[in-house]
C-alpha cells in the first residue's frame, strides 16, 4: 500500500500528545532480567523518535539514550542475509508466524531444523551462519555494525561488550538450538563462531534517533530517501516489511497487527522498530516488557501513533 505523506499531519504535537499520554504506564512491565546485563536498565526510561521519509525528525523523552537494541537487530541481519544469497535464504528458514516463543525448542524437532522465520532466536542464528559464511565471526560482527552505521549514518554505533558477554553465559538454549539445527544440516559454521557472530549482534547499542535513521530504508521502498542511496531493490524492501508484520513480535505478532498495523520488530532491549510504509520509520524504547517479550509501554505508544496519525496499511 503506497501513500504520500499527510502535510496536515504536525508530527511534533502529535508526539507530544502520545508522550503524555503514556506517562500513567511508563515504568510497567518487567525488564528482561534473565540477560543480567539488562537487568540493571531503569524502567521508567521512554524515548520514540520518527524519521519521515522527506528528512524530518521528531523526538520526545529518552530518545539519545542507547540501549541494547537486542532482537531488532534481526531485520538488518535479514537483510545482509537476502543480499548474500538471495532467495536461497528460504530453503533453510521458512516465512511464517511461529505462534511459539522465541526461544521455542519444540517446533525445530517437528519441523527437521528448519525454523519457522528469520525473527525468532533459531531463525535468526541460521541467518548469523548465512553472513558468517564459515569465516572468522569477526568479521560477520564487523559487518553488521557498519552496515548499521551507514544506514543510521553515524559511526558512532558500538556493541555492548558487557551485554555480548551476558548473551553467552545465559544463552543455554540457544546453544542447544544451534547444535539442534546443526544435527539437521542446517548451520554450516561451528556453532561457536555461529554464535558469537548472534551474541555481538544483539549487543549492539543504539539510540531511537539511530534506529529510526536506520529503517528508513524500509519505509521507502528500499532506497534511503536521504542519501539517495539503493540499499534492497522494491521488492524485497517489501517483503522484508511483510516478515516484519507477521512474525516481528514473535507470538504476539497478530495482536501487534491489530493494534497497530504497521510492520515492526521488537527486542527484549525494550526497543521497538516500526515502519509506516512511503512514510516514516519509527523506533521507542522502554525496557519493561509485557508476558510476551515486548515493550509494554513501546506497543501502546505505537498503537496511540497510528491512531492520531492514520498510519495503519489496513
């Protein structure tokens, strides 16, 4: 669905006007204290920040704070990958909503090691190895950072190295998907380099203005609306926006789609990218997470935008 933007639309006031009415929730949900590192980030912090797809940013609270960006980091991993090897990609992860955590171990065995998508953690690991390519994990690290340091324009993006450590000593269960994966055939690289390359991944650290300067891409149809620059040609910025709207909030990513409708991938960071088709990408932050892994406060500052700006593709 294409749109041109709204020029009566006064982003600024319309920001301020979410901001405000999420102050009675900021604070609210549970910080992912399994991943120790993030344990310690306050709750009460919120940031949203909204890159138009004419160059305008509007901001309000937290938004040049970093944090650990986590899960979101999947969607430019993703994109690295189908630049890589293309449509080869889907033979060794599918396109479809889990309707499992995203840690789930159970669909990988019913389902001979092939995950369900590439924005659950086993989908996300098969896509590590297809950047890795069984070369020094070093290497896929430094790839990812720079090319989220292009698209955000800013070299000063870096990753966590405290929060990278934290992935490794608590991911068990990612290790057992990874090796569970392997027995399948599907992860070339040793599964420690697989890893690191995941681990450093979702450490990476950014802030709201960045990770919406970032996603812009994917709000104009593949091509950074700015810099003029073709970074995924149309139709795979496209169905990169659809994976994003059916699997980006793992088995919540229905009742995302209801209530906000527009494409987005959460981490358990607290942050949330969203992208507003021919419009505008979007990122807030707020690490309390509701049940299932989500910002609370990050989806019902979505859902109120939408609402005020008339955003939703439905």
């Amino acid at each position: 669905m294409s749109r041109k933007p709204n020029p009566d639309i006064n982003l600024s006031e319309i920001v301020a006007v979410v901001r405000q009415e999420m102050e009675e929730h900021i604070g609210k949900g549970k910080v992912a204290n399994y991943i120790p590192a993030l344990s310690r980030v306050d709750p009460r912090k919120f940031g949203i920040a909204i890159t138009t797809c004419d160059g305008q940013t509007v901001t309000s609270g937290d938004a040049e704070e970093p944090f650990s960006i986590q899960s979101v980091s999947k969607v430019f991993a993703l994109t690295i990958a189908l630049e890589r090897v293309g449509e080869a990609l889907w033979s060794r992860v599918g396109r479809e909503p889990s309707g499992s955590a995203f840690n789930s171990i159970i669909q990988l065995e019913h389902e001979h090691g092939i995950p369900r998508n590439p924005l659950i953690n086993p989908g996300a690991i098969v896509v590590a190895d297809v950047i890795l390519n069984e070369r020094d994990p070093k290497l896929a690290i430094t790839k990812i950072l720079e090319f989220l340091r292009t698209r955000a324009d800013d070299s000063s993006i870096q990753i966590d190295m405290e929060v990278a450590q934290s992935e490794a000593d608590t991911g068990h269960r990612n290790t057992a998907m990874a090796y569970f994966m392997r027995s399948f055939g599907n992860l070339n690289g040793p599964v420690y380099d697989v890893l690191s390359a995941y681990f450093h991944q979702c450490a990476i650290t950014m802030n709201c203005v960045q990770l919406a300067r970032a996603g812009l891409y994917l709000a104009s149809s593949g091509t950074d609306p700015i810099s003029g620059e073709r970074v995924v040609s149309e139709a795979r910025a496209r169905r990169i926006n659809a994976v994003m709207m059916t699997c980006g909030h793992y088995d919540a990513s229905g009742d995302f789609a209801f209530h906000v409708g527009l494409p987005g991938k959460s981490g358990v960071g607290g942050g949330i990218l969203c992208i507003a088709p021919q419009t505008a990408s979007i990122a807030v932050w707020s690490p309390g997470l509701n049940a299932v892994g989500n910002s609370l406060v990050g989806s019902l500052a979505l859902e109120r935008l939408a609402q005020l700006t008339g955003w939703s593709v439905f």
